[in-house]
C-alpha cells in the first residue's frame, strides 16, 4: 500500500508540473545473470560513445539484476560488464536508435582471475519494449543512398509511405520534428521549411502504434535527430551538382527519355542544381561544451513541359534558391544535466511559382519564404531511476506570394490557359510557441517493472494573412476574370482583407510500460487534449456589405471560439518474447488518435476573410444584370457542438532475428477514420434531412437534376442544375454523415543493420485506401464542397488518388575494397489511381451556375502505370593525412531512363493541348524525369 501510494503521488505531481516531449533520445537496458541464469546485483556498467559528450556514464545493476541507461543520445555505444570473480565482459557496437528501447540481456562467467572477453557487433534488432512501428534511417544511410536532397525523399523511403502520405493517413496526419521543435505548418498540416540534411544524425519515422505521449499524430511522427559536434573538431565540405551538359568535357548528364511521347523535342528536365555545404563541430570545453553548425544553400534551374505557352520555344527555365544556416550548442552543466540550444534559418526565394503548361511567366507569383526555428532543452537525470525533460521552442514562418503586375488574371474556360497576372498578392505569416517536458519514474519492484512516463505540452499558434487583388482599373473588378476564348463571361471579385487566427493546444497524458512477467510487455497510456480555435478582434477598417440583401459584417468585434475540443484517446500495446531469448516478439496495438486543430480548419468561419461575387460579363466586360452568386464568411458558422474528427488503428504482426543484424518484420495496419469536418451549403440542402442519414441525392433544395447522354459511352449521366444562382452561400461547419477514410494495409519489412561493410532496408506493402474525403492536400481540409454542391458528390466515394496497391523498396549499400561503395535505391510502386470526368459545358448542357466537371465513374476506377525506378551511386574514398577522408561519387537517377506517364488527361469529353499537341483522353500530360547523373564530393576532417 505504501508503494501504492507513492506511485499515485508521484504521478499526480508529474503532471502538475511538467510540460509532452518529441523524444530525441533511445533507452539501453538489460539484465545481468550468471551463466546458470541468476540474477547478479552489483555489476558495474560502463558505457562509452563518441555519441556521449561525458567520458563515459555508470551504472549498477539493482537487486534483480537490472540496469538501465535512459535518455541516450543516438550512436554506437560500446558496454562493460565488471564484477570480482566475473570475467569482464565488453560489448561493442551496441546501436542505440531514437525512440527505441536497446535490451542488452548478458551472462557473466566465473574466473579466479581477472580477464575480458570482448563481443563485437552483436547489437539486438528487436525491440521488445515498443509496439511503435519505426525506421530509423542512420548516418550511413542517409550519407549513402542516392536521392534528391530534401527530408521528403527520405520521408517517402520508409515503409508504407507515399506521396507523403502514411499508411492511408492524409498529407496533413503527420508531424515533422527538428530537434524536438514541430516544423509543421500551424496553418495547413504540412511540412514548413527545410534545413541542410547534412545535419541529420538520424532520421526516425514512426508510422503506427504511437504512444500516449505523441499527441495530433494520426500518420507518421517524422523526428530529425541533428548531430552534436564532439570532443574533437571535425566537419566536413560537401558539394552536390548535376547539368544538362557539362559543356567544357562535352559531357551529357542527362538523357532524353521523350522519345515517342508528345514531349518530343521539348525542352524538360534540369538546367542544373548545385548544393555546396560546410559542416563544423567540436568542443568549446573538452567533456562540457560541444558545438555544431553547418552553412548550405541550394541552387537549381529546371524546365516544366510546355512553360511558358505563350513562347516559342517553350524553354524558360524555372529558379529556385535556398539558404540554411544551423547552430547548436549541447552543455553538460553536471553530469546529470544537459542543456542544448540549437536554431536554424531557412530562406526559399523563387520568381516562377505555379509555372505550367497553361500559365504565362507574369501569371507565376514571385516567392520569399524567410523561417526561423529556435530550440532550448533541459534534460535533468534524478539517478538511475528517474530524469525529467523540459523544452521550450518557437517557429516563425513567413510566406510572400507577389504578383507580378498590377493586371487581373484571365482564364480561357476552352484551353485552360491563364494571362495577365496571378491576379493576387498573399502575405501569409504562421507562428507557433511551444513548451513541452515530461518525467520518466522506474519502478522494478511493484508487480513487475514499470516504466512511468507522465507530460505536459502547451502550444500557442498564430497567423496573419493579407490579401490583395489586382482589379480591372475601368471597373474595379476582378482579380479573376473567366473567358471563352477571347470573349468575356464572368468575373470572380474578392475583397481585400488582413485576417489574424489562433490556437490554443494542451496535451497531458500518462503511460505505463509495464513488465509483469519477464516476457510480456503491455504499453497502456491515456492521453487528454484540450485544443481551442480563437479568432481575436479585428477588421475595424472593414464596413458591413449588402449582398443579395443580406447584411455581411467582415468585423469582429469581440473575440470568439468557434470550436474547443475536450477528448481522451486511450492507447495499449502488447509485445510477447515467444521464445525468451529477445529474437522473435509478437506486437500488438491500439490506439485512437484526434486530429491536430491546423488554423485551417476554423478559419473558414472568421467574418474578416473572403468576400467574393461573381457578374456575368458584356464583351466591354462591363457587368451584365446584377450579380448571380456570392459567398461571405461573414455568413458562415461552425456548430457549436462540432466533433473532433478521430482515428482508430489497430496493428497486428511479429518480429523476428533471423541472424545477426538481420530482422524480418510482418505486420497488420487497419484504420478507421471518422467524424471529419466539412462546410455544409444551408441554402442548397435540407440540413436536418441530411444529418438524418438520408441519400445524399434526395437532400438538396436548390437544385434539380438534368439529364444528358455521355458520348463516351453513350450512357446517360446526372447533372444538377442549381434552381437560383441569386443566393449567397451559408457554410454550416459539422461532421456530416459519410465523412470517413479507410484504410487496409499489410507490411513486410527486410532490414540488415550496417555491419560487414553492407546494410540494406527491403519492404513489401499491400495498401488499399478508401472513402469519401481523400488524402490528397485539396481533399484533406474542410471545404471540399461535397455538401455545398451535388455534382461534387457525383461518383465520390471510391479508392483515394494517392493510393499505390503495392509498394516493394529496396535500399542497399556495399563497401568495397580500394574504397569503392556502391549503394542504391530500387522500388516499384503501383500506379496511382484516377477518374474518367465530362464537363456540362462540352455535352451541350448551359447551367446556369457555371460549366461544371464531375466524376463519370466511381473515383479512383482507373490506375496510371506502375513506377519501376533504380537510382545508382558509385563512390571512391582516399584516406588521406591523418585520417581525413576524399570521396568523390556519381549518382545516377532512373538508370532505366523509364518515361513512364504520371498524369494523364481525365476528360473524355474534350481535348486540350499540352507542350502545342493535342491530348486526348487518357493520353499522358507528363512523364518521370529521364535518367540523370549528379556529381559530388566530400572532404572529412
């Protein structure tokens, strides 16, 4: 009982106190027996890395004959075992990964006299502590596999993702870390800004059975682990560059795959990329301070088919450039205390954003997208048995998309082409502040072992978006002006406006991994989350409008919630040691998982924000009539009992050591995604019929369906007609039936850690993912019209466009002799899914809301072909004056030189024209990138 009630104690004083933490660090244990397997207490523990900035940590194993070593920073540790009349034993090579428990269970010999014995390389591969599905991606790898250089490429290696999407989950379920610092943007979910990957020590991704420390998790936890310097300075110079042709040798680095496709002849692909980069680190106190920084920037020029189309030849090559300086500082104060301060800047600028086929160079925005990200950590060790950590971090994200004159934009509805300008300027900045730390309580001796873990975790996100619109000087409208051909039909206008939005997040949880026999594990954790949207006071310059004789008022007056979420997710695992020697681990879990409340969501309902109407237009494109549709925020609410949207997973599967190094992995991922959030139209349908379950096709109110014969296959489809165009839309935000995702996904996994000089990660992926509000970036937020409009519900549950049925990747490196390596990246991947579409416009059908496209089939009933790519990079080493290291390589992209299509042309009642040729349905718009050689070296010292 008194055990009892210091356990409850001290859980309610840790989440009194403390504040969840992005782990950075992975645990060590084990358990010491002699050889007739009795536990031996008072082993002393010594480990040792380059990894540690202490000389080396120590440890005693307790009665029971546990140690453990928590909060270790990722590396390769090597582990003594001393004790009198015990030969010493030594462990080499021991690998510890963030987010991953490294049992080391040993037996000691007896010995009248002293003696080692020193095992080399037998690090387990198993972790029978965590359900958690993770890949940790190392310094090897991530220094060796040939790919494009960006944090998304590695991201999209790791099994079961695609498309940045994570078994099924939507592009907007994950999470990005650097340094325990969340880089996802506040406003939509995704990733915000980059850094040098030459920072990364390790790469860790956790794609299922998330404990109840991660919280607005429901795809993957993508953690970047930075590198800490050293007690000795060392650093590098890197420098990364691919061209078309490299003129003065004569030498073509890039091929022509458009041979026999209607891109022939055009210019595409690279004009070149250059990434040059310095890394430096090493002790400012030998055993105290360490240091690390990198300076990089990024240079490229590349071609988009077709761009621009208004010049001949189609050849204006497309700019970007980066810049990425990083510092960290890592203090051990005391040997229990460690401190770590790291910042990083990202700069992207760009004078051809949005370039397509169908744009103008003055129709692309002009980009600057200056982010600083800062980050202070506390990690505080109380003994053995108990360390806290504590974190506080901010991001500062700037967004500038700048029109390049002051002309409207004008779309041609026949071809699809745009002219004049992008017709807007958007200056949109995103915040975020954070705190966050938590508590680790051991406890060996109360049913079992426990390993208690309790946290806190605020976060306060802010944004500001300011919008300006190009407008017709003769009629002051626009900044979208729609034609046919060269005759004018209609004008969008929007107002002007400068929007501020907030966020309030609070996260506590509690979790137990709980050893009550020595071969089962269960991970049980509960998790709260308080989120609150708040849109402050603002738009006192606005003035309320008349539109369609009702009253809009842009200003917000007083601050509001529109939505505060209270909820619980309960998560468990099992893991089963079926045999007792750690090898092969049966896993199991639960979990359910609520959304992240991204700005995106609520925003929608803040009265300053978007005021746009639409005239039809004379040929002197003055307006014709009164206008015929309108939509305000001003008129839009959110339900004010609204749900959190959640996600339920369920993981099945087993791991096992087939040899050393080498673990073979199966598991069962299922996902049930449900109550999303999405704007209901109250003028065009039933509200209450529609929440009672009813066929969506017999809800709406303001619409009529028409019928028309589909020449493509001579069936008659559904259109529907809007009965009065002069209404302005109300947007009612709640969890509409049917708004669901699903997901079924089977994966197989092949991984053999780096020794013996080769390593290699091989997977197999069944994946099938459906329902009725996709994954994609346009179909994962809130207004995707499918209740505002029934022509977007027109065939739109099926399987998700991003979805690959079958994903097999191969990567693998081998050093050679002489200092050669050969690495290399293989994978196939079923082709993405797509869906014939027909326009009302081009099967003679005038309605009088506009020409409308909708699904012709059930989505997702076609698949482009399958990818089937092999990148290759070949290195030579020199060793050079005291071992400083040379190395030049060659990477080759798709070796195959495969043209094979990645879009194709969905509408099959009209053509258009991509690169001056007509395409018709089904004909490819764009293919994959020919085969590419980029050249690099890099010098350690």
């Amino acid at each position: 009982m008194r055990k009892l009630s210091l356990l409850v104690t001290s859980i309610l004083f840790l989440l009194g106190i403390s504040l969840s933490q992005i782990t950075q660090t992975g645990n060590l244990n084990g358990k010491v027996t002699d050889t007739e397997g009795n536990p031996l207490p008072g082993v002393s523990v010594t480990i040792k890395s380059p990894a540690l900035i202490l000389p080396q940590m120590n440890a005693t194993t307790n009665e029971s004959g546990y140690f453990r070593f928590p909060a270790l920073p990722p590396g390769v540790y090597t582990v003594t075992f001393e004790m009198p009349g015990f030969k010493t034993l030594v462990r080499e090579g021991i690998r510890v990964s963030v987010g991953v428990t490294t049992t080391l269970d040993v037996s000691l010999e007896l010995s009248p006299i002293q003696e080692s014995i020193v095992v080399t390389g037998q690090s387990p591969t198993v972790d029978r502590q965590r359900t958690t599905l993770v890949r940790n991606l190392t310094t090897e790898f991530l220094q060796s596999i040939p790919a494009t250089r960006t944090l998304g490429t590695f991201f999209n290696m790791v099994p079961g993702v695609t498309g940045d999407t994570a078994h099924g989950s939507s592009v907007r379920d994950n999470v990005y870390a650097l340094d325990g610092v969340n880089i996802t943007d506040p406003v939509t979910g995704t990733q915000a800004g980059s850094f040098s990957l030459d920072i990364m020590e390790e790469l860790s991704v956790q794609t299922a059975g998330l404990p109840a420390e991660y919280g607005s998790v429901r795809g993957a936890m993508v953690n970047v682990v930075t590198k800490s310097g050293g007690n000795q300075f060392k650093g590098s110079i890197s420098t990364y560059y691919r061209d078309d042709e490299i003129k003065a040798l004569k030498l073509k680095m890039q091929a022509d795959n458009k041979k026999g496709t209607i891109f022939e002849g055009q210019k595409s692909g690279f004009d070149y990329e250059i990434e040059p980069g310095i890394n430096l680190g090493g002790p400012i106190i030998k055993d105290k301070i360490w240091f690390f920084t990198n300076l990089s920037f990024f240079k490229l020029q590349e071609y988009v088919f077709g761009y621009p189309y208004d010049k001949q030849p189609n050849n204006t090559p497309i700019d970007r450039f980066d810049v990425y300086p990083y510092i960290k500082f890592t203090y051990q104060a005391t040997p229990n205390d460690r401190l770590v301060l790291s910042y990083n800047f990202y700069d992207l600028r760009r004078h051809h954003r949005g370039a397509s086929a169908y744009r103008t160079e003055d129709t692309t925005w002009n980009q600057t997208t200056p982010i600083h990200t800062g980050n202070f950590q506390w990690t505080k060790l109380f003994g053995p048995n108990f360390f806290t950590n504590f974190k506080v971090a901010f991001l500062d994200y700037e967004l500038n998309l700048m029109a390049k004159n002051a002309s409207p934009n004008y779309i041609d509805q026949i071809t699809s082409r745009d002219w004049g300008s992008y017709g807007y300027d958007d200056i949109y900045t995103r915040n975020r502040a954070q705190a966050l730390a938590d508590a680790t309580w051991y406890v060996d001796n109360w049913i079992g072992r426990h390993e208690l873990k309790a946290g806190l975790e605020g976060e306060f996100s802010w944004d500001s978006r300011r919008w300006r619109s190009n407008y017709d000087p003769k009629t002051g409208l626009g900044p979208f002006f729609y034609m046919r051909g060269t005759t004018p039909d209609y004008v969008i206008y929007y107002d002007n406006f400068k929007r501020e939005d907030q966020k309030l997040y609070i996260g506590a949880f509690l979790q137990d991994t709980w050893n009550p026999v020595e071969r089962l594990t269960i991970n049980a954790g509960l998790r709260f989350e308080h989120q609150e949207g708040i849109i402050p006071k603002q738009g006192e310059n606005r003035q309320p409008i008349t539109i369609l004789g009702i009253v809009c008022d842009p200003r917000v007056t007083e601050t509001f919630k529109p939505m505060i979420w209270n909820t619980l997710s309960p998560r468990v695992g099992l893991n089963y040691d079926i045999f007792g020697n750690g090898k092969t681990v049966f896993k199991a879990s639960f979990g359910r998982y609520y959304i992240a409340n991204i700005l995106q969501f609520f925003v929608t309902v803040n009265p300053n924000s978007f005021i746009t109407y639409r005239y039809r237009l004379n040929p002197d494109f003055t307006p014709k009539g009164s206008l015929y549709s309108a939509s305000s925020t001003a008129n839009d609410r959110m339900d004010p009992d609204i749900k959190s949207p959640y996600l339920d997973e369920l993981t099945v599967g087993i791991e096992r050591e087939i040899i050393r190094d080498l673990s073979l992995g199966v598991r069962y991922i299922k996902k049930w995604d449900r109550n999303l959030i999405e704007g209901v139209d109250l003028t065009a349908l039933d509200f209450d019929k529609l929440m009672s379950g009813a066929d969506i096709f017999t809800v709406w109110t303001n619409y009529e369906p028409v019928n028309v014969v589909d020449p493509f296959d001579g069936k008659t489809v559904t259109f529907w007609k809007m009965k009065n165009t002069a209404v302005l839309a109300r947007n009612y935000y709640t969890n509409p039936p049917g708004t669901e995702r699903n997901y079924n996904g089977v994966e197989v996994t092949l991984n053999k850690r780096f020794s013996n000089r080769w390593m290699m990660m091989a997977s197999y992926v069944y994946a099938k993912s459906w329902g009725l509000i996709g994954t994609d970036f346009d179909d994962s937020w809130t207004g995707t019209g499918y209740f505002n409009n029934p022509n977007a519900h027109i065939n739109a549950y099926g399987e998700f466009p991003l979805e690959r049925r079958h994903q097999f990747k191969l990567q693998g490196l081998w050093q050679g002799p002489w200092g050669f390596n050969i690495s290399g990246y293989f994978r196939y991947l079923d082709g993405t899914r797509w869906t014939r579409t027909i326009r009302s416009y081009d099967l003679g059908l005038s309605l009088p809301q506009g020409t409308v496209t909708i699904y012709a089939e059930p989505r997702g009933s076609r698949k482009l072909p399958p990818l089937k790519i092999l990148d290759l990079r070949v290195e030579k080493t020199f060793n050079i004056l005291s071992g400083r290291k040379l190395g030049f390589f060659v990477d080759v992209f798709n070796v195959l030189n495969a043209n094979t299509a990645t879009g194709v042309w969905t509408q099959s009642s009209r053509s258009t024209t991509v690169a001056g040729k007509t395409v018709y349905f089904g004909q490819t718009t764009s293919i994959m990138d020919p085969r590419i050689a980029r050249l690099g070296f890099r010098f350690d010292f």
